[in-house]
C-alpha cells in the first residue's frame, strides 16, 4: 500500500440553520503521494459540507498542509449528504473538483464578495456524478434584483473560462418550489428585462475547453444544457462532444450547424452513442470546415439509411470524416439502394474508413428476418422477389374476392354496433364540434397568436427551447407567457381565461409534470372549451412520453380525437411553424371591407353559432 499522510480535519462551522445553530463535522484525507496533492472528503447521512467554510479552514491551514502547492479535491456522500457550494467555485490553489452521489444546494446563489472574487481561479477540471442540484426561483430573483450585472456573466458562460473539462454525469436540478412562483408586475418585468439582456450577450470565450460531456440524462434536460453551452460560447480548443446514453431521440439543435462549425474549429469527436436516433439526415459539414470529425451512432435505432441519408454521408464522410453506425439494427430493406451501392464501392483507397460495414448483419425480412451480412444482399434479386410475391397474392385475393368483401362487411357492422355502443358520449361529443364548424363563425380579432400553457418544472424547456426556436422561425410571433402577460393583482382563474380567449391557439405543452398541477388542468379545461366552440383552437405538444390512463378524462379524449405533434417528430418545428404561421395568415385577410361581403353570406341562425 503506497505511503499515504492522513489527518483528520474536524470542521466546527457555527452558522446559522433555521431558527438555531448547527454545527457540521467532516473527515477529510490529504494524500500527499499523488501529483498534485489529493484531499478527499466523505459526507455521511445527516451531515453538510460546506465550501465557504472549507475555504476559510484552507485560507487558516493551507499553508501548514499544503504549502503553496496546487491540489484536487473530491467530495463523495453517502446515504444521501448534502453538500453547499456556491458559484464561482474558486479555491486557492484548487486544479480539479470531482462530486458524486450529493445533493447540492445554494449551486445558483453566486457569491460576488470581494474576497472570492480576488481569488484566482486555477480550475480545470469539474465533475458532477449522480447529483441533484437544487434550483430556488426566489433567490434567482433576489440575484436579478441586486447583482443584475454580475449575474448575466455568469448565466451567459455556464462554466469558467478556465476549465479543461468538464463533466456532467447522470445528475439533474431540482427545482423549488415544485410550483410557479406568483411574481409581482415588477418582478415580472425585470424577469423579461434579464433575459433579453442575456440574449444580447456577446458569446463567452472558452479557450482552455478542450473535453464536454453531459451523459445519463433525460433527453431534455441534455438538450437544453448542451444548447446552452453551445450557442453561447466560442471554442478554440473544444476536441470532444460527448452526450452518451441522453435517450436523444433526435440531435441536439446547436450540432452540425455553421455555428459549430465557425465556434468550434477543433472538433474531432461528437459521441451520440447509446440513445435513441433513427436516422442520420442531421448530418452537415460546413464548407470552410478542414477537421477530421468522428460521429459515434453506435447503438442506436438507426434501422435503414434511405437513399437521401447515404448521400448525406457520403458528401459528410469526404476529407476523412467517419460516421460509426456499428451495433444499430439494420434491417435490409427495398428503400437503400444507394447504400448497398455504398458498400460495393468500399475498399482499401475509396471509403476505407467504413469497411467495417461489409461485415455489419441486417435483418432480412424474406428469410424469416434472419441475420445476414450486408455485403451478401442482393438488391435486385430480393426486389424482384419481393414484386412476385405482391403479384401472387393479388392473383389469390381475386379469386376470392367476393366471399372476402361479404365477410368483411357483416364483420363492419358487428363491430360498429359494439363500438357505437360502447362510446356513445364520445360520438355526441364529436357530433357537437362537427356542427359548431358548420356554423363558419369568424374569429374574433386575437391579441396573441399563441397561449403557452405549461408547467413551471418545464420553465427552462419553454424559455430556451420552444419560445427561442418560434421566435427564430416567426420573428414577428406574439406569444402570451405567464411571468409576462399575466395580470398581477388578478385572480389566476381570470388570468387564464383572458389568456385563452385572447389567443388564437393555446400550446399546451404536455409532461407529467402538467399531469401533476392543479392550475395546468384549469387552463386545459379552458382551452378544451373554446376548441369545441370554435374549433382549432388547442394544440398539444407531447414532449415526453406519456401513459395515457394517467390523463384526466377530457384530455384523453382530446388526445384520441385530435392530431397533437410530439416533439420526437422530425418534422415537428415545420408543422408547428406552419400551424401557428397559417392562423396568422388567416387573420390578415380578414380585412373590415371583406366582413361586410362575409356577413351576407352568414345562415340566418348565425346568432345561435356564438
């Protein structure tokens, strides 16, 4: 066993906790044969670790313990320790912080004293594994109020500028209260003023990044993290993207864009491997671009690549670049031609870097979905096959055709007797939105093109992805958000009906944690009612996957009757952008002059329609 130096520091902090005093106990580990010095420190069940006290003991001791020497510290809980760091994280002499299996709090109330603010950061490297960071709105908002300045620079740039690496590990922010805060008109308006302000920012310099990774999340909060970082900061040195294991159904909005690309001239590795991406069509070199960049897809659900995504890869695999799609499950279909072109093409000069795909196996669905070898597939045997079968089967079905439609239609009207049985008040419910849409009443002049309805557990998703990406693709969007449209003084029930009728659509953005607020559900009744009085009117996005036996009755219903877009779509910012772009076109034409015309071809009951 290497020589090691122990010793004991007991930590006797007096601080204030409540209403009393608490004092905290801490044994840590300096080890003295590791280059730089080590200090280790475990936090039990019922204990709390603080780094502003561990500061004023190293400030005391450093020099006895340490000297002037450089070290890395690493704090490990254990049955559930807390620990209290603030930002910046700064600690005389400290190169490396590494945290596992804590709960972190008072991580965003950010110590802007002097005497930290003196201290000269030498961090490199910061990990977080297994933590859940608490996340208080209300000292947020104490800290726009009082430190709007120092604050923005902070927000803007995530991290320090001095990190070589950095590490975000199966670790997630807890945000408190669980509800939405009600904030006065004015904290409402200073609120909107920060972030505005933080858009203006110019992008922080990370000069020393050289290593991200943000891993073992949820798809969102991964998202909205590495987009944060990403669009926010330029990167002279960043070599390694790693966002492993997210449940990514798609890539991330700030990858393989000019913005990367002109931000992040050194990029060699992007690891998106162990998620949940179908296909490769987010693939994009930009021209100016001369690295030689990895992208692992492997394992995966990449089942084919279509003709448009092998000619994506082949233009993305020029000058060296390589796609890794190893252990994904290729199904070898009639719709990739150009891919088994691909590989025919692939030798020791031309595409050496994919010759591990002639050894890749598919699922080949004539042989009773048997594994074989991709390079073994013959297209234009298993097509022509696949067409005689078609052929065959017509041939069969014509000669039974009569008896098969005699059957098929006493079936039909067994089964549609059960079901008008069994949902009878779904069919009146749906009978009654058919015959308001008979009535073509026209709108009334709208002040918001969209309501957003949300809960605030998924405030950072709405702000920084869904509000950023519409306001991108429809500059002159008007949306309605809580913290800035709602009334201060009124009720909130008032508040949301006001909100509802005075949009064109309501954007309900459904989670479990929407499921879960009272308010939510108020505001869905609403919008639900205005869909069945005007129609159009409610649009869900589904931005988690959800049990439906979960949802209320009502919304069950509006989900099984209605088209609502689901955020792991492809095609979701276009249908959404075109929805909401659409109703505004609509309400342009309806100028005073063509009301008049209108109005004369309205039905003699158009009073009873409103």
């Amino acid at each position: 066993m290497p020589w090691i130096h122990i010793f004991n520091i007991l930590i006797l902090v007096n601080f204030q906790y409540g209403n009393g005093q608490r004092f905290v106990s801490q044994s840590c580990k300096i080890f003295y044969d590791i280059s730089p010095t080590s200090v280790i420190c475990d936090v039990t069940s019922g204990d709390t670790w603080c780094l502003d006290s561990f500061r004023e003991l190293m400030n005391g001791k450093k020099k006895s313990y340490l000297g002037d020497d450089q070290f890395t510290l690493e704090i490990e809980c254990h049955g559930g320790g807390n620990i209290s760091i603030r930002q910046p994280i700064k600690l005389p002499g400290m190169t490396s912080l590494t945290v596992r299996n804590c709960y972190i709090t008072d991580y965003y109330d950010y110590d802007f004293s002097q005497e930290v603010s003196s201290i000269e950061s030498v961090l490199q490297n910061l990990k977080f594994t297994n933590c859940k960071i608490e996340y208080r709105s209300l000292v947020f908002m104490n800290h726009v109020q009082k430190n709007s300045r120092k604050l923005l620079a902070y927000e803007k740039c995530q991290i320090s500028n001095t990190l070589r690496t950095f590490i975000f590990q199966n670790s997630s922010i807890d945000y408190y209260p669980k509800r939405r805060p009600k904030y006065t008109r004015k904290e409402l308006k200073l609120k909107s003023d920060y972030h505005n302000e933080l858009r203006l920012l110019r992008k922080c310099s990370h000069d020393n990044l050289t290593y991200v990774e943000i891993s073992s999340l949820n798809r969102f909060s991964a998202e909205v993290r590495v987009n944060d970082l990403l669009q926010n900061g330029i990167f002279n040195s960043l070599s390694v993207i790693n966002l492993t294991n997210n449940g990514l159904e798609r890539v991330p909005s700030s990858l393989f864009t000019d913005s990367m690309y002109q931000t992040i001239d050194r990029l060699s590795n992007v690891d998106l491997s162990r998620n949940n991406i179908e296909d490769i069509s987010f693939l994009y070199k930009y021209f100016d671009f001369d690295g030689n960049l990895n992208v692992d897809l492997t394992r995966n659900r990449i089942t084919e690549l279509s003709n448009l995504d092998t000619n994506k890869l082949k233009s993305f695999s020029r000058l060296r670049n390589e796609v890794n799609i190893r252990e994904n499950p290729l199904i070898c279909t009639c719709y990739q031609k150009l891919f088994y072109e691909f590989i025919a093409e692939i030798n020791d000069k031309k595409w050496r870097q994919y010759t591990y795909l002639k050894s890749m196996q598919c699922l080949d669905q004539e042989s009773d979905r048997n594994l074989k070898n991709i390079s073994e597939f013959s297209f234009e045997g298993m097509c022509k096959k696949t067409h005689s079968v078609v052929c065959v089967k017509e041939g069969t079905f014509e000669r039974y055709k009569c008896s098969f439609i005699g059957f098929s239609l006493v079936l039909l009207t067994i089964v549609f007797t059960c079901l008008f049985s069994k949902y009878k008040y779904k069919i009146k419910q749906l009978y009654r939105v058919k015959t308001t849409d008979q009535c073509h009443c026209p709108d009334n002049p709208k002040c918001y093109d969209a309501f957003i309805s949300y809960s605030s557990s998924d405030e950072r998703w709405v702000y920084d992805v869904l509000c950023t990406k519409l306001k991108s693709l429809l500059p002159d969007i008007n949306l309605c958000l809580h913290h800035k449209d709602f009334i201060p003084g009124a009720c909130i029930a008032e508040n949301i009906i006001n909100s509802v009728e005075n949009s064109r659509y309501t954007l309900l953005i459904l989670s479990l944690n929407f499921i879960e607020s009272e308010w939510c559900q108020m505001e869905f009744q609403k919008a639900f009612h205005q869909t069945l009085k005007h129609r159009r009117h409610l649009l869900v996005l589904l931005i988690e996957d959800i049990d439906f036996s979960l949802l209320d009755y009502d919304l069950r219903f509006f989900l099984q009757t209605y088209t609502y877009l689901k955020y792991s779509e492809k095609l979701f910012w276009q249908k959404l952008a075109g929805t909401l772009q659409m109703s505004k076109d609509e309400a342009k034409t309806s100028s005073h002059s063509t009301n008049q015309v209108f109005n004369q071809l309205l039905p003699p009951d158009y009073d009873s329609c409103v």
